[in-house]
C-alpha cells in the first residue's frame, strides 16, 4: 500500500439529493442513522475485529436507493415512521443475504464485500418489527433527549405505562425544544453580530496599521468584492443579517472616511452597499473614465427615479464622487466624457441649491472651445432628477412628437432616442437659469447663434429647450473670442462635502441596524426582550436633538428593567464608538487599558440597551437641565439596573456607577 490513496467522494451530490428529500424521508434517514449507530451488534463484532460493518454510508445508499425506487405514496400514505424504518432495515438484510449493496453511482461497486459476518448482522435486522423498534426508540432517543430538558418535563417520563402518558410527555418535550429552538438562534445571531464587527475591526488594523498586521491574520481589510461575498453568504444564513451587515458597513466607511477622507475604495465600497453595479468587471483595476460616467450614470437614475431619502441623498453624493473620479481619469475617454460629466454635476449641484458651484461647471463646459469629441455623449433625460417645469415638459413635448411621427408615418424603423440633451446647449441653458436665479448679469453665459451653428446635431429637446428661453437670447451680445480654453486641469481633486457625506452615512447606518433591530424583535419577542430605538436615540442624542432622545430612552427603560434576554453594544469596535460620546468613550478606553481581559476577549467591553439608555436619558436630563424629581426617578432606576447586571459586566457597572455620581454632583 502507498503512502497516500485516493478515493472518489460525491459528498457534494448526496448533500443536494438529501436536501432534495421530503421532510418525512429526511427524518426516516436520523432515525436509521441513531439506531445503527447505537447498537453495537451492528457496528462491532468483538470476536473478530476486523470483520465488515455496517456504517452510516450504508444507511445512506439505503436511503438514496429508497427515495428513487420508491413511490411518494409509500412515504406519505399511512404514514407510520417506525414501520417505514422497519421495512428499510428489512430490505438492509436482504442485501446482506445476498452480500450485494450496490452504491448509488458506482454501478460496478459493491459496499458488502465477504469480511461481512453476515449471518449475525442479518439475523438481528429481521428480527426488528414495530413494536420491539417502537419501544427502542421511546428508551433510547425519547426518554434520552428528556434529560436535556427541565425536570417538570423529564419527571414525565418517570411512568410511561399508557399510550396517554408518552404522547402528553412527548408533546411536552416538543414544545419544550420548540421554544428553545427560538433561543438558540437568537444566539446564532449575537454570534454573527459579533463575527460581523471583528470582522470590521480587523479591516481598520489592515487599513490603518499595515505593519501590526503583516504577519498575523488581520490582512484582508473591507473591499467591494468582500462586501459582495459578506452579504450573499449572510443571505444564506438569514437575510437579517445582511441588513445589519450593512449598518456596520456604513459606519465602517464613515470612520475611514473621516480619518483618510473618502477615496476610491470606500466609493466602490459604498456603490455596493446601495445595491449598484455588482458585477465582475468592477473588481479589476481596469477602470477607464467612460466605465465611471457610466457608474454615476446608474447611481443617478436611481435617485431620479425615488424619493429623497436618506440612501438616495447619499448616492447623490457618491454619484458626484464618481463623475469627479471620471474627470481625473487621464485615458483615450478622458476628452469625450468631459463635458457630459461637467453636466452631470451642474445638474446635481443646481437640484441641491448650490447655485455658484453649479455655475463654475457650467462654465467648464461653454469656455471649452473643442467640443469634437463631446457628440459621442449625450444627457440622458431619464438621469435627471427634478430639475425645472422647462426640461421636463421639453423631455415629454419630444417624446410625444416621435410618437405622433411615428403613428402618422406608420414607420417600421427603430425609434431614435430622443429623450436627450446636448450637452453643450444644456450647459448654456443651465448657465442662463443660474445667471438669472442668481440676478447677475447673463451676457457672459447666453447662447450665441454661433455656438448652435456650430453644433454637430441638435436633437428635438434641445430646439423645445431653446424655445422655453423666450427670446433672451441676444447673439450680439457674445463674443467667441473672449473665450479662452478651460482650465481642465482645475478638476483635480474631489470637492466633497465630507461632514455632510458622514452625516448621511451614520443615518443610513442608524437606519439599517433599526430595521434589524426590528426584525429581531418581530421573530424573537417571546424568547427576549429587544427594544427598537436604542441606535435612533443614539443618533438622535449625537446630532443634540436631546428632548426626542430622553423620550425614546425613557420607553426603552419602562420595557428593559425586567428583561428576559437584551442585546449587547460593544463599544470596543471604532464603527460604534464615533456615535458615543467623550465621556463613556474615555470610560471604555480606560478599562481596556486597566483590565487585561477586555483587550483579551472583546465581549467583555460591552454595554446593555438598558445601561446605554439610563446613560443617554440621564445625559438629557441634565443636558435640558430638568428637575430633581426627574434625577430622583433616574437614580431609582439606575439601582434596578445594577441589581440586573452581574458584578463581571464591567463597563455596565462602571457607566451606572458613573451616571449615578454625575447625577450626585448636579442635585448636591
């Protein structure tokens, strides 16, 4: 014999065929598997070591064998677990007496070979019927699995002698693992939550302390791809926690971005959490100006297409972000995006209010001299968000005129696209509107006839845009020559408004872990007590809107003081501490620096929604400078909750203990 064999494996095929099963198939297969390997006659033969066993493979080719020959109605009809087992076991002897067991996708390959002592192993399989199988599984599998369950229920099986007696004492212990079934995964949640956060902690080490983690396991930081492969893994588990994925994510990127500022990883990364443009192409470094127009182009269709919310002022953001990037971008595009891009962030910066900076891009585009090679792009009409009464009824006036050409002609040919702008003439137009808006002089910024003679097509929008003008347009007025060639080089760096950047992301964050907070309450409300709003009046208390924040504390304490289970905040990790403030981060820090164990095990740092809501609610209280009644209240509360958490909760204990001394020194 070799060092080292090989052998076939279709464990990956039988994983998909079992999970293909009924469920009454997948329960036969665990009672088969439980009985064979609980018999030692079975599996073992103490008079001869090393003659064949059955194992949980020939349960298995059994059961795939079974569930192929077999009809739906043998499984269903009548259904009797303990008979259809006996039946199978039955048909296990069989293939013994004739020491043939055929596996399931090898024809030529026989699992019973002549080390088999045959005899024995079938002699005890034709000897299980009903009422010997029925009896085995009530003392081996039911009455065991009792003994993991609380003693008023186990009792129940002290006296099994009436058929009512097991089925109240089975029944008990079904309801028993239901509820606890509840808990369990509430647990698998707060594992993943935990995993979730390392995993983002690790990621600001690989970003910001490259040498630290070199030679450790800390090197992958939050990229595109990575975010892509969190989320549909996490949707494969439970697509809650894509969701709270997400919140993190966003605060993750607000961190970064409040270090470093926002770069072009953390733009790719924030396009992903949006939902845009996961595909292949956007994980290699190949991107060219054109790829990133197109890429703000998609983030604003979106926002034209939906309200304003928090997700889509942010894309409005992140698409600005782009057009700029595609403006840096030096490649053979570079020119033919140019004014289009320029457009695009007029349009952008006008919809939002901020008149002079879409001004200065609109001149970007009229004070270009060559416009050559912009006719390769156009502005898409149903990129636009709201602008004015003029683009939209223009944009719908053309569209109309085709339908009604093409109806009165009968043409067959394909339609040309006519929802679209020049973007020449769009940019004069915008500049126009802005001069005006502005109450400056518009002879600088008006169209002259030379400029729309010298276009290389003007589409049916543009000549019902021009016409919305009425007549302001003096060519007498303007003179080509005082227009020099832009500057392009002044589009160098990103002009991105990073605290109003920040202020969404910790929204949409605040957001997200709501909505999961919500969902978990929904499913797990009779396992454990979740209030909703601990992250709202967490945002609320740092943006200073303090009277909405002591409100939503104050519910969440009236439901926490007596909890059953509530969820944990660990505040160890950068993406939760930005929404804290300075005292009980200093707080935090100094107990991982006093307490080694906190620097050991990152779930010893962890404050519980009621400490954080007596925390933020007496911050209020003292922010808004209440009463001593209203402190008296608090101090009582505060000494319910130290009576709740355990002397090892550290930091709980410590924030109460501080909260208590500041409300101390305020009434002394």
């Amino acid at each position: 014999m070799r060092e080292q064999q090989w052998r076939l494996s279709f464990s990956r095929a039988e994983i998909v065929l079992i999970n293909s099963w009924i469920p009454v198939q997948q329960i036969v297969y665990h009672m088969l598997r439980v009985f064979v390997k609980s018999d030692d006659r079975l599996t073992d033969s103490a008079d001869n070591p090393e003659a064949g066993k059955l194992s949980n493979y020939h349960i298995k080719t059994l059961m795939l064998w079974a569930c192929e020959l077999k009809p739906k109605s043998w499984w269903t009809d009548d259904l009797n677990l303990v008979r259809i087992c006996v039946e199978l076991l039955h048909t296990l002897a069989d293939w013994l007496t004739d020491a043939r067991c055929q596996h399931y996708f090898i024809d030529y390959c026989n699992l019973i070979d002549n080390s088999f002592n045959v005899t024995n192993i079938r002699d005890l399989l034709l000897s299980v019927d009903k009422t010997w199988l029925s009896t085995w599984f009530l003392n081996n599998y039911i009455r065991q699995s009792s003994q993991l369950c609380p003693d008023n229920i186990s009792r129940l099986f002290v006296d099994l002698s009436t058929v009512m007696k097991v089925q109240h004492a089975v029944s008990a212990v079904v309801a028993y693992r239901l509820n606890s079934l509840l808990s369990d995964l509430r647990l698998l949640f707060s594992c993943e939550e935990m995993r979730i956060a390392l995993y983002m902690r690790e990621s600001q080490i690989a970003v910001f302390n490259p040498d630290i983690c070199r030679n450790q396991e800390y090197k992958y930081p939050l990229t595109a791809r990575s975010c892509v492969c969190w989320m549909t893994e996490l949707a494969k588990i439970d697509l809650r926690l894509s969701v709270y994925f997400a919140g993190v994510a966003f605060l993750h990127v607000a961190f970064r971005t409040l270090r470093h500022g926002l770069n072009d990883e953390l733009m790719d990364i924030l396009a992903t959490l949006s939902g845009q443009f996961i595909c292949g192409r956007r994980y290699s470094n190949n991107f060219t100006s054109s790829l990133l127009l197109d890429t703000a182009a998609e983030l604003m269709k979106v926002v034209a297409n939906k309200s304003l919310s928090t997700v889509q002022l942010m894309q409005t953001e992140l698409s600005k972000a782009y057009l700029y990037r595609a403006l840096r971008y030096k490649d053979s595009d570079c020119d033919s995006i140019y004014c289009v891009a320029n457009v695009y962030l007029a349009i952008l910066y006008y919809t939002a209010g901020q008149y002079q900076t879409a001004i200065d891009h609109c001149t970007l585009v009229t004070k270009s001299q060559d416009h050559s090679q912009c006719g390769s792009h156009v502005v898409q009409g149903e990129l636009l968000p709201r602008i004015n009464d003029d683009v939209d009824n223009s944009l719908g006036l053309a569209v109309f005129y085709q339908h009604i050409l093409s109806v009165t002609l009968n043409q067959q040919q394909q339609k040309q696209h006519v929802s679209v702008f020049t973007t020449e003439l769009l940019a004069h137009y915008l500049h126009t509107r802005l001069a005006s808006v502005t109450q400056r002089s518009i002879s600088g910024s008006q169209l002259c006839a030379k400029s729309i003679s010298e276009m290389h097509q003007l589409h049916i929008s543009d000549l019902l845009l021009l016409k919305s003008l009425n007549g302001t347009l003096e060519p007498s007025i303007c003179d080509m020559s005082e227009w020099s060639e832009c500057d392009r080089s002044a589009v160098s760096e990103i002009e991105q408004d990073t605290p109003e950047l920040i202020k969404l992301l910790h929204k949409s964050a605040v957001e997200r872990l709501t909505k999961y907070r919500q969902l978990l309450a929904h499913h797990f409300g009779s396992v454990a007590t979740i209030v909703t709003t601990d992250f709202e009046a967490l945002y609320a208390y740092k943006r200073g809107d303090y009277q909405q924040c002591l409100h939503m504390c104050t519910q969440n304490v009236h439901m926490l003081l007596y909890p059953v289970f509530m969820p944990n905040i660990i505040l160890t990790f950068p993406e939760f501490i930005q929404l804290l403030d300075d005292d009980i981060v200093s707080l935090t820090a100094l107990t991982v620096i006093v307490d080694p164990n906190c620097r050991r095990d990152s779930g010893c740092v962890c404050i519980s929604q009621l400490t954080l809501s007596l925390y933020l609610m007496t911050q209020c209280h003292l922010k808004l400078r209440h009463s001593v009644t209203s402190l008296a209240q608090a101090l009582d509360y505060i000494e319910g909750a130290q009576r709740i958490h355990p002397s090892y909760r550290i930091l709980d204990q410590l924030t109460l203990k501080l909260i208590e001394r500041k409300i101390v020194v305020y009434v002394g």
